[in-house]
C-alpha cells in the first residue's frame, strides 16, 4: 500500500501568506509526531537574494528569512526536514540559484501560480484550457534546467482542471496535449524528481474524475508521488489524513509509488 503518512509541502508563519504566528516549525513537528508520520518538510516561498528580478511580494522572502527557521526541532520519530518553495516564473527564470540548493533537504517547485500575473504568467490567460495548456510548456522549459532534480517536487502539478468532466474546450486541449503531457512525465520522471499530491484538490468531487484520469498518466510514465497539506495554518494540517488515502486509492498508487528526496 502506498503510505500518505508524510507532508513535505508546508508553510510556517515566516511565508507571507501565512503570517499565522501558531504555525511554527514545532507545530508542524507536533502534527506529525502525534499522527505517526514518518516524514515531513517546512517549505516557506523563497525567492534568492541572488537571483535578480523578485516581485515586490517575494523580495522579504529571501533565504536568510525564511533560515530564521533553523535549527528545527528534532523528534525521535519524525524525520523533519528544511525546504522551500520556491517560484518558477517561465523563461528559464527560477527563484533559487542551481548553488544554493545546497541549502535545502528538499526544493518544491510550482510552476502555476497564475494568480501572479506579468511575474509569473502573461495577464491575457483566462480559461482553465489555457492555464493547463500553459503548464504542460512550463515543464517541458523547466526540464532542460541543470539542477538537482532528486531533491525537487514538483508542485500541485495538476491545479488546472475543471469543477466538472463536461468542459468541452478542457476535453479538446487537453486531448491535443495528452501525448506531450505523456512525454514531459516520462522525462521528468527519468530526471528523478517527486508529483505532489496536493491533498486538498481531492475534497473536490467535481475534480476527482480529471484529477484521477492526470495522475493516472503521470504515474503510467514512470513518476513518484508525495502528498502534502500545503497548510499555512494549523487547522489545515489535516488535509493529508482527511484525502491522501483518497487520492492514493483513486490514482491506484502502491507502494513503489512512493518519492522521497535524495538522502531520505
Ligand atoms: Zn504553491
Ligand atoms: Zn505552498
């Protein structure tokens, strides 16, 4: 069976966005602990000091920042481990320098935060067809980037389908792309880097049935899967026991499905 007893995407109060000062790298350990988790990954945004060209919102978000993490707690239990999430903005252009990497036990990758228009996506898109078409381009750049790939996931790699299976131009774009979507995972899985399971998106029963139909193919080609909460607050730390047996159990994972970065 595949084991969702792990969350390797989570943000503390030093993400933005969170700014919740109950989300501490403890309460993360605490979660996890208590619901016998065997891993699990504070990920705050991270844009690089030195990489030029930050957004005003990522430009306080640098490393040294979110570092006021370290050191994490440590349990006996729980193997914790420091990451970010850091931005991908097309262009080859991403907020972590191949050198820092170093860093960190584990780098997540988005490569669809559409809701930062002219940073990370050009302001005319609008449809769900059009953000998926979107990012299956963002991959298929990103792949040819020489970084460390046995330490990246990839974000919520799936966030553009529909509510619904009757989305007559999502059914037509999404069949044009089926086959380079197909290839992209093959060679992201052969580069060695995680498919999240962005738990949450599994509530959603309008989504399951193309949800279920995109990890299907993902997993055909090859690639390995993690979940996450995603959580910026402690009340959404549950996610990944509330959906991730649902996911698992929808896609068909098993336990060879797993990922885990390099080293872990
Ligand atoms: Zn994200
Ligand atoms: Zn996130």
């Amino acid at each position: 069976m595949f084991n969702t007893n792990h969350d390797l995407h989570s943000h503390s109060f030093l993400s933005s966005c969170s700014n919740n000062p109950l989300m501490t790298t403890q309460a993360i350990l605490d979660y996890a602990e208590q619901n016998g988790y065997d891993l699990v990954a504070v990920t705050d945004h991270l844009w690089d000091a030195s990489v030029p060209g930050a957004s005003g919102w990522y430009q306080p978000q640098d490393i040294a920042h979110i570092s006021r993490s370290l050191p994490l707690p440590k349990s006996d239990k729980v193997k914790f481990l420091f990451g970010c999430e850091t931005e991908y903005c097309g262009g080859e252009k991403l907020g972590l320098s191949k050198e820092n990497f170093d860093l960190f036990d584990i780098v997540i990758i988005p490569t669809d935060h559409f809701w930062m228009p002219n940073f990370v996506n050009p302001p005319e898109l609008s449809t769900t067809a059009e953000f998926y078409a979107l990012q299956i381009e963002r991959f298929e750049e990103l792949s040819r980037l020489d970084i460390p790939w046995r330490k990246v996931g990839l974000a919520h790699p799936h966030i553009y389908v529909p509510d619904g299976v009757d989305d007559p131009e999502f059914e037509k774009v999404y069949s044009e792309l089926e086959d380079r979507a197909f290839e992209i995972y093959k060679k992201l899985a052969a580069l060695g880097c995680g498919m999240e399971i962005n738990c949450d998106l599994f509530a959603k029963d309008g989504k399951l049935p193309w949800l279920t139909k995109i990890f299907k193919v993902m997993k055909e080609a090859g690639c390995k899967f993690f979940c996450c909460s995603d959580a910026h607050g402690p009340e959404s730390l549950d996610l990944v026991k509330k959906y991730g047996p649902r996911a698992a159990e929808q896609i068909g994972l098993t336990a060879e499905d797993r990922w885990t970065p390099v080293g872990f």
